[in-house]
C-alpha cells in the first residue's frame, strides 16, 4: 500500500520517544538512520510535520510565522501540569538544563494517545 494513501497514525508519543533517543547521539549519520526510520512510519503530511518539529519549528521558515513562548509562560503551563508551583520548576529546570526534562521526569498521565496531526493543530491554533 503506497503511503500516499495512508491514514495518518503516527502517534506523537512515537515522535516524542524517538527524539529523546535521537537526543543525546552526537553522530550526524546515526541521526540521519534514526530519523529516516521515525520518517518511513509517516504519511507524507505527517513526515512534513516530523521534519519541522525536528528542526525546533512549526511551520518552514518561508511561511514566516513564529512560534514564541515565553519561558516564564512555559513554565507556569509545566507547574500546572505537574501540580507544583513555578519556583521549583525553575529549580528543576536549572538542575535538569531543560524544561522538557522536567515534564519528562513529572508523573503524570496524558489523557489520551493524540496523533501528531492533533498535537500539530493545536500547536497551530496557539500559534495564531
């Protein structure tokens, strides 16, 4: 079955997974593999927004929007999800050297499996 016609199913927690594996590879050719592999899973619409994601944007820069949180904000979001107050998520964050580590270390538990084009639409609607 050719991936033109696919449904989109990849899950976001799959693209989530994979670049916390892809992370801490320092190995340009190994990184390529990787995310060759995550990109053979995806529709072509979903490989688009895989690709995107995986260079730290929304949209391909020629679009020209921006996809600005401020930190302060972005942590206020974390503390409410993982039910604690933004001082020490800011400790967390200082001692971890990234935000999504933190989140990543938080128990919590997603509500539901979202796939990367639901994430994707609701990343754009805060974008705009």
């Amino acid at each position: 079955m050719s991936s033109m016609l696919r449904s989109p199913v990849v899950k976001f927690s799959q693209i989530s997974e994979a670049f916390a594996l892809i992370e801490p590879v320092q190995s340009r050719l190994e990184i390529t593999r990787m995310l060759a592999e995550l990109l053979r899973q995806a529709t072509p619409s979903e490989a688009s927004m895989i690709c995107n994601l995986s260079l730290g944007q929304l949209q391909p820069p020629y679009i020209g929007t921006q996809f600005n949180i401020a930190e302060k904000t972005a942590i206020k979001a974390v503390a409410e999800l993982l039910d604690l107050d933004a001082q020490e998520i800011g400790k967390r964050t200082k001692v971890l050297g990234d935000l999504g580590s933190v989140v990543a270390e938080g128990t919590w538990h997603p509500g539901e499996d979202l796939t990367v084009h639901q994430v994707f639409a609701r990343l754009e609607e805060i974008e705009q």
